[in-house]
C-alpha cells in the first residue's frame, strides 16, 4: 500500500516554506528515543532543518499536545498520550501520524497512520551479523530509580543505559539476538533490525496507549510483562544517578554540580530483587520474541520512505537535497 498523497489534512495559515525548526523532547538526563530526532531527520530532510526557523517540524515522540510550540508546525511520525490532546488548527500541517489510535484521537483519516519514523534508521545503519546475546533497556524513567543493570547482569543479560549515546543504544540492539525492553523505542529499533523483543513493565508509569498505537501500525501485540517495582537508592544506584546528573548538566552547558546530595538508603528486599532476576532470565529466550511480519515492515517503511521524500519535494521543489 503506498503512503497517502501529501494534500495535506490541515494547511498552515501562513505559506511556510523550509527551512524548519526541529522540535522534540529534550530529557535533561537522555533518552535515546527523543535523541533520535538531532542524529535522524538532518539526514532525512538535509538543508531543511534550522535551530534558529519559525516553523516547526515535529517528529519521532509522543509529543501531540497543548504543549506545541504555537505558530505552523508540520507533523511526521508523531503520538497523542501525553497530555491535553490538542485541536487541530489551520496552523497545524499532518503529513502522517505513529499510528491508528493517534490518527482516531486526532479525527484524521486512518490513512495517515504509518508507523514511527525511528524505522527509517535502516536507511543509515545496517543490521550486524554479531551475536552479542541478549540485552535489557529499561525506560529511562524507570533506569533512575533502581539498580536496574545488576538485575539484568544476574539475569544473563547486556544493560543497555537508556540515556546513553543513542550510537551505542542502536549498536548493540543491532548486535543481539533478543531485545527485552520496557523502552518503546528499544522495541522498534530491534523491529527496525529484525531481532526479536519482549516487552516488560517495570512500573506503573509506562505508557500503554502509545505502545499500543505503535504496535497496531505492524500488526503485533504489545502486552507488557510485569517485573517487580524495585526501589533502590543503593550506593551503586546513587553513583549512577550522579553520573546521569552529570550529563545533564554537560547537555545543559552548565558545569557538573559537584556539591553531594543526601538521599536517603531505600533498598527493595532481597526476595523482590531475586524475582526480578528470576522474571527476566525466565525471558532469556529468543523464542519467546515478538516480531511483526517482514511484508507488513516493509510496506510500512516503504510508506514512510515516499511520505519523506514528498516532504523533500514539497519544501524544495527544485530537487536539491
């Protein structure tokens, strides 16, 4: 099925024309999936793009709502599930959506509903031919609050820091036989690189809505298993936390605080942290792994690569790349 013709659902009350200003979410502390919208669209949309334009281009996040910045912005690939759902204006140019649940919450036609964008990381970096095993990405939210990298290391498993260098992150999905992820990201980076994935919840702040939109796109289900709700300020936990107020800080330009902050020692009990080792090595089978089908994925990125290139054609006309 191709991508549906770029007439677009809603046109911007000004003739708005490249270059356009990318917006995403910026997490203070990293997270690679909001960090793949600076190293995804300049290659994409080269020469298109400019920190200092009016217009904004919205990409890879679940990012569709009230919280927009005002004025025209063009929508590719975007979610609802976060926030106030917005209303759509004549300021407010849908070029294609994550997914079915977003398109039905917008009041779009479903035919704007592609997958996320991240899928065209293909175009880029190609899959290894390594066996690095299994690896485990947390949600980044999740990563803070517990010494998530031991559990994974007793369960068998590669830690993968949600917030670190997305270079890294999309190395060693490429790299592993299985990909077990509470991170929806880590799920359509390993879908991108045909390596199998398991969902899992760490806590009740994961998303469903937007795992389930993203999943209804391919075709595949999204269930999350249950992990237990680990609380850990731990030394080891506290030394990771300083190093991810760190980076924040380098991120922010600002010099790393080195004054310390009392935190007072929270640990789950033993017995809670055994089962979430026993949880996840009970997860340590690539047979287990979801993984949609090779023709639904490659429609799918298929539609994204012709809404892309129209986006290239509709901005400059001329060819110029």
């Amino acid at each position: 099925m191709s991508s549906p013709a770029l007439a677009l659902t809603h046109s911007p009350r000004s003739n708005a024309t490249a270059p356009w200003r990318l917006h995403y979410y910026r997490d203070e502390f990293g997270n690679f999936g909001d960090d793949l919208n600076p190293w995804l669209w300049p290659r994409l949309l080269p020469r298109l793009l400019n920190d200092h334009a009016a217009p904004a281009l919205v990409g890879i996040g679940t990012i569709l709502n009230t919280n927009l910045p005002r004025g025209p912005k063009v929508i590719v690939g975007s979610g609802v599930g976060y926030g106030t759902l917005p209303k759509l204006s004549d300021e407010w140019s849908v070029h294609f959506v994550r997914g079915p649940l977003t398109a039905r919450a917008l009041g779009i036609p479903l035919s704007y509903a592609i997958t996320d964008p991240a899928h065209l990381i293909t175009q880029f970096i190609r899959p290894s031919a390594r066996n690095r095993g299994t690896c485990y990405i947390p949600h980044h939210v999740s990563a803070m609050r517990a010494d998530w990298k031991a559990v994974a290391t007793a369960a068998g498993m590669q830690y993968v820091d949600p917030a670190s260098n997305i270079l890294r992150v999309i190395d060693a999905v490429r790299s592993a036989k299985l990909v077990v992820t509470s991170a929806m990201h880590g799920a359509i980076l390993a879908e991108s690189f045909r390596v199998p994935w398991i969902r899992v919840r760490e806590y009740a702040h994961i998303n469903d809505f937007k795992w389930q939109d993203w999943g209804e796109s391919l075709g595949v289900q999204t269930q999350a298993i249950a992990l237990p709700e680990l609380h850990d300020h731990s030394a080891h936990s506290l030394r990771s936390a300083a190093e991810r107020i760190g980076r924040a800080w380098q991120r922010a330009g600002r010099l790393q605080r080195t004054t310390p902050v009392s935190i007072p020692a929270i640990c789950s009990n033993r017995d809670m942290v055994e089962r979430a080792v026993s949880v996840l090595r009970g997860l340590n089978d690539p047979s287990r792994g979801a993984l949609s089908a090779d023709c639904i994925l490659g429609d799918r990125v298929e539609q994204l690569t012709d809404a892309v290139q129209r986006l290239n054609r509709r901005l400059c006309p001329d060819g110029v790349r």
